[in-house]
C-alpha cells in the first residue's frame, strides 16, 4: 500500500511538471525595427519554445502585415536560471542569427548573433499584460 501512494505522489508531481507553463511563455511587445513592431506570441515548440508573429504595428497603429504568423524566435532551449539558446529571425533584412534569450519578470532580452558571437544585436521585449 505504500509504495503504491509513493508510486502515485510520484506520477501527479511529475504530471505537474509536465503541465507546467514555461515562464518565456505568452505575448511579447518587441522593440521597433525600421519603424514598426510585432506583438510576438512565444508557446512550445517540442523541448524548446518558439515565438510567432501575432500582431504587428507602425506609426498608423496595427496593420497586417506579410510578416504575421511567421517564426521569429527559433526553438530556444532552456538553458536554466531563464536562459535560452536557439535561433533568431529579423524580419527587416530575412536573416537567421544564432540566438540567445534572457528572461527577467516581465523582460526578455533578446541577442542574435554572427561570426560565432563576435557581432551582435539586441532587443529587449515587454510582456503584454
């Protein structure tokens, strides 16, 4: 009898783990780039977490852009104490970069990186309430 509570504390801790929510999961407001920005919606994606273009805007306000529902952020793995690493879209010039992310509360710095991390460019996100 007490193994099988044991066995069954330890199946629904585990079903909780799995249940869990990735804390880099929702809606992100990105920063301008050539003008515009994105409200990027970040959901799993296998073990990793993937953000989608949900809504995008300009100095107009929303428009729809050709851009929505793209991948922008590319299977980020959780690397511990809200770090990722996986790969980044930029949308203004159709590049992938090797990409990194940091999580801090409602924060989410963002890096996509060439020449092996040598040159870089950042973003920091805000989360959509």
């Amino acid at each position: 009898m007490k193994q099988m509570i044991a066995t069954l504390a330890v199946s629904l801790g585990l079903a909780g783990a799995a249940l869990a929510a990735d804390p880099a999961e929702g809606t992100w407001k990105t920063q301008p780039d050539d003008g515009s920005y994105a409200h990027v919606a970040i959901a799993p994606c296998g073990s990793a977490v993937c953000g989608t273009i949900a809504r995008t805007f300009n100095d107009s306000g929303e428009y729809k852009s050709p851009n929505l529902g793209k991948t922008l952020v590319i299977d980020m793995v959780p690397q511990g104490g809200g770090a990722y690493e996986g790969q980044v879209w930029r949308p203004s010039n159709n590049k992938i970069y090797i990409g990194k992310m940091d999580l801090n509360g409602d924060s989410l710095r963002l890096r996509g990186c060439v020449a092996g991390g040598l040159i870089c460019s950042k973003q920091t996100w805000t989360r959509v309430k």
